[in-house]
C-alpha cells in the first residue's frame, strides 16, 4: 500500500512538473503583465522599458539581420515607428538568435544594418536568450504591442505586422496599427492575436 502510494504522489509531482515546464515555456498570453528587460542596444548603452517615461505602451518586435522576412518588414518597421513613437508607442527590436548559429546577427552585423537602413529606434541584442522565451516568440519577426497600465505593461497584441510580408503595397489588414489605432483611440482591440510569419528563432 504505501509503495503505491508513493508511486502515485511521484506521478502526481512529475505532472504538475510537466505542467509548469509547459506552462513557463508558452510565453505571454493577451492580457498578462511582461516583464521589464535590460539588454544591450547598438550604441553600447543597456535599454529598458522604464527608460521610456513618457510612452503609453511600446511596440515589441523580436526581429535579425539574416531572416528574408525580417528584412521584407525592416521598412515597415521604421515606418511604424516614425508614426507611432511621436503618439506613445515606440518600436522596440530586439535580436534573439543565437550568432553562434547566426554569425550575420551579431553586435557589429547589428550595427552595420541599422546605419545602412537609418533606423530610428534601439535594435537590442537578448545576448543571454532569456527575454524572447518569456514573451513567447518563435519567429523573427514577431510583434507584441504593450500598453502601459497601473499594474504594468499589459499586452494587448501579438503576432505579424501585417498580412503580407511579401509585397506593402497588397497589404489588406494591417493588424499591428490597426490594434494601436484602437489603443490610442481607448477602444478594445478586435483582432488581439494573430499567427507571426517569419524564420525559427534559431538556439
């Protein structure tokens, strides 16, 4: 009897085991709190959400430098941010891959892409890969629209950009500005979820 006993109450932990693996591993849902971050942003300096006192959310994309759908949306990006950070909502990107697998995404390959492109917003490396697996992204890129609220910054969107990666111009829902014209216009976001289209973060 107490062989079985304790059988069952190993069974019981290797389950909940399993399911705190499973539930860390999914990431953020619409509606949870993310945590703040330090990372390391092109110009040397570490970059963090509560640097932005003035921002009403921020707009969180993991994206890299060697990703073909990356590279399709860079424009988008600044173009995002050119038109939102003036409104409270700042582009964040962060660079999650590993440069070991990756060489093409690191610090210097980072900082030339930037200039070449003119970027206007920090492009963060997550050196250690701790920020990306909490946010729950898997592809580059993916967007995760924050607001900032009492409690912290809820998210309110996640996925792609848009519903075209392949040409801007046959763009027909334009998912992430869609969901900040709503925030900034303190309505509820219709579509808060959607599937990001791009290349594996790669470990």
């Amino acid at each position: 009897m107490k062989t079985l006993k304790l059988l069952a109450v190993m069974v019981l932990v290797c389950t909940l085991s399993a399911f705190t693996i499973t539930t860390e591993d999914k990431g953020y849902e619409v509606g949870d709190i993310a945590t703040d971050f330090s990372l390391e942003n092109i110009d040397g300096n570490m970059v963090s959400l509560s640097d932005y006192k003035d921002a009403k959310g921020f707009i969180v994309i993991f994206t890299c430098n060697t990703c073909p759908y990356a590279v399709a949306y860079e424009d988008r990006v600044e173009v995002l941010n050119k038109k939102y950070a003036a409104k409270g909502y700042p582009v964040i990107a962060i660079m999650p891959n590993n440069t070991n697998v990756k060489p093409g995404d690191n610090m210097e390959a980072m900082k030339a892409r930037a200039k070449a492109k003119g970027f206007t917003f920090p492009y963060l490396m997550d050196k250690g890969q701790e920020v990306y697996p909490q946010y729950g992204a898997t592809k580059t890129p993916h967007v995760y629209i924050l607001e900032k609220t009492e409690k912290g910054n809820k998210v309110q969107y996640i996925g792609a950009i848009d519903d075209n990666y392949k040409d801007a111009s046959l763009v027909k829902e334009k998912y992430a500005e869609n969901a900040l014209n709503a925030l900034i216009e303190g309505r509820d976001v219709e579509v808060n979820k959607t599937r990001a289209i791009g290349c594996s973060i790669k470990v």
